[in-house]
C-alpha cells in the first residue's frame, strides 16, 4: 500500500499537468459546443491510456493518438477548432513509450499503427470538411515535429537506467568476489595458523603427557607427593590435548565447531580447584544458588575465567592463598578470584600478558563487565559479572 500512493500520485499529478491546459486554453481558441464536446471526449479517453502507459505503453500510445485523431477530424468537420495543446498529451505517451517498451518489434508496430491511422485520418479530413481553414495542413505538421524528440528522451533515459543497474550489478558482483576472496584468505590463514600450533603446541603437549605417563607407570620409585603432582600433571595433558584438538578442528572448519569432548562449565569447577590444589596451591570455593538454570556460554566463560585467573595466581604469586567465589541467580553470574600476597618470588617473564585481554573479550562478548586489580593487602583481584536473559522471561 505504501508503495502505490506514490505512484497514483505522481499519476494524479501527471493527469492534472497534462490535460487541465487544453481545458484552460480552449476558450481562447472555440468556445463552441462541438470544440468542447470534442475536447471533452478526447480527454476522457486520454486519462484512461495515461493511466494504463506504464503496463500497456505500445497500446496506450495507439490508443491515445487515436482519440486526438478522431477528436481532431470530428471538430474539424463541424467547423470546430481546439488547443494546440491537446497535443501534449501525445507527447507524454511518445515519452512513456521510449521509456517502458523494451520490445523494438512493438514499438515499430505502434508507429506503422500511428501512421495508417493518420494517413486514415488525414484522408477522412479532407473527405468532410471543405473550408482550407479546417484542413490539416502546415499547423498540425508543425505540433507533430517535435514528437519523436519526446520518444529519444524516453529512451534514452530507459537506457540511462539500464546502464544504472547495470553497473550496480557488477559493484555487487564485485563486493560478492571480494567478500569471497577475504573469506578464502582467512580460511587459508586459519588452515596455516592451525598446522602451526598443531605442529608445535600438539607435539610438544603429547611428549609431556608420554613422559607424565611413563613417570605413572614407575610411581612406585616417586615419593607420595611427587605421584601426586604427576597425576595432576597427565590429568592436566590429556584435557588440554582433547581441548587443542576441537581448537585445531575449529580453526581448519569453522562450520565443524562441535566439540569432540564435553564443554567445561561450572559443575566442574572443583576438577579446576583440585588440580590447582595439586600443584601445590591453596584454593578455597564460595558457591551460591543454583548453577544449572544459567546457559552454557555464560558457564563456559565462567569456567574459564576461574581457570585463567589460577593460572595467573600460580605464575605470578606462587603459594599465595586463593579464594573463589561464584554466585549464580536470575540472569546474572558473579565471579571473583582473590589471591593473597606471594609466598614466594614469581617466575620471571612469566606469560605474555594475554590473560587479562581473554577474560575482557569474553565478558564483553556476553555483555557483562570485568574488573581486575591489585588489592590493598597486595595480592590481585578478578570480579567477572555476566548477565543474560532468563528463561521463560
């Protein structure tokens, strides 16, 4: 609906241009009763072949000329004139028919049409009326010159839009083949970035969960504390060889992103804290309400915000206590890792300083906050909050 008002607008305001001057006009030329019932009928049927250009534009051009021709002869042969300007009109359906008849079979036939008919015409003039004065001559040859220019400008903006969208096809064409082209270099990017942590990271993570292994399979020449560590060391290899396969997997097809092995979440935060605890680190876990009615991306960078924040603690405040406290309520979950001042020195150089940037782009991506720091006592804060939408909301 909003689409047609425009266009019987434009047709509303096309109709009143181009047939109220001839109306205007005519009692400066006849006012006599078979000018104006000719006028009137010539109209009539004028408006109605306007109307249909755009979806008849060969049929309402013959239609149209042949009502002013029948509207010419019939005045004529009463001894009647009108406006020069009922032939604008004309000019409007010669303009319509360069511009929307894309058939040149059709437009070649409306001409030969208007042709014969004003041959007919001219022939039926000079059979009715016998005055010069009512004749067709060197006057409405002169109306009729300047036609075909309307038909040119019809046309030649018909080709003026076809090389418009022409040419917005081949920008598409082309923003479809760059888009392509950038997607083909990033998955062959992704492919050269997965083979090079596949041949490093992979290969050096088997070595150590064989050598963990063997060291398991000779437990019995360790002392109590170092099987200890040895568990929590191949425990530790096989979850991040399982973890850097489905990464690896990713990265080569992003449309095979199932992962091969359940995703970590919340439930399994004391399998973090006991491995922590196994390397020699002192944890303690604060829980409130309920974890399961949270959805599994939230948990997922939960879980791995917990783990980071570890791993931080161990690097770089080694044998300071850590407290972790993760509360879950409706539509938001609350993560804070508190570690105390160092028991002893970090190790050198320890990390890339990506940690911190990981935990921001996850957060950020559920739309929640972080904030991370040193705390007063000289040991460093993490405060995740995530929220999303609760079910049934």
């Amino acid at each position: 609906m909003d689409d047609r008002w425009p266009r019987w607008g434009a047709d509303t305001g096309l109709v009143v241009l181009t047939f109220l001057p001839p109306l205007l006009s005519q009692p400066y030329v006849d006012t006599s009763g078979p000018a104006w019932a000719s006028l009137t009928a010539y109209e009539s049927v004028g408006v109605v072949a306007l109307l249909l250009r755009r979806r008849l534009p060969a049929t309402a051009f013959v239609v149209g000329f042949a009502a002013l021709l029948a509207a010419l002869v019939g005045s004529a042969g009463a001894g009647a004139k009108l406006s020069p300007l009922v032939f604008l009109p004309l000019a409007v359906l010669l303009y319509n028919l360069g511009n929307h008849c894309a058939s040149w079979r059709r437009t070649v036939s409306a001409v030969l049409a208007a042709v014969v008919l004003g041959v007919a015409g001219l022939w039926l003039n000079r059979m009715t009326t016998d005055s010069g004065d009512f004749q067709g001559g060197l006057d409405v040859l002169a109306a009729l010159a300047p036609m075909p220019l309307a038909w040119a400008m019809g046309f030649a903006a018909r080709t003026r839009q076809a090389l418009l969208a022409a040419a917005e096809r081949r920008a598409a064409d082309a923003r479809r083949a760059q888009a392509l082209e950038a997607s083909q270099a990033t998955q062959r990017e992704r492919a050269r970035i997965a083979g090079e942590m596949h041949d490093v990271v992979a290969h050096s993570l088997t070595l150590l969960v064989v050598h963990a292994e063997t060291l398991r399979a000779r437990g019995g020449e360790l002392p109590d504390w170092a099987r200890a560590q040895v568990d929590g060391l191949a425990a530790a290899g096989r979850q991040s060889s399982g973890e850097l396969r489905d990464l690896l997997r990713m990265l080569r097809d992003p449309a095979d992103a199932v992962p091969l092995q359940p995703v970590p979440g919340l439930g399994e935060l004391e399998a973090l804290l006991d491995s922590h605890r196994a390397a020699g680190g002192t944890v303690e876990l604060t829980t409130g309400g309920a974890p399961e009615p949270v959805p599994g991306p939230v948990q997922l960078a939960g879980y791995r915000i917990v783990q980071e924040a570890l791993v931080n603690a161990r690097r770089h405040a080694p044998g300071a206590p850590v407290r972790v406290s993760v509360e879950g309520d409706a539509g938001e979950l609350r993560c804070e890792i508190v570690n105390g001042r160092a028991a002893r020195r970090g190790t050198p150089g320890a990390g890339v300083g990506l940690g911190l940037v990981s935990m921001e782009e996850r957060v950020d991506a559920l739309g929640g906050e972080l904030v991370a720091g040193p705390t007063e006592a000289g040991g460093f804060r993490v405060m995740a909050t995530m929220r999303w939408e609760p079910a049934g909301v």
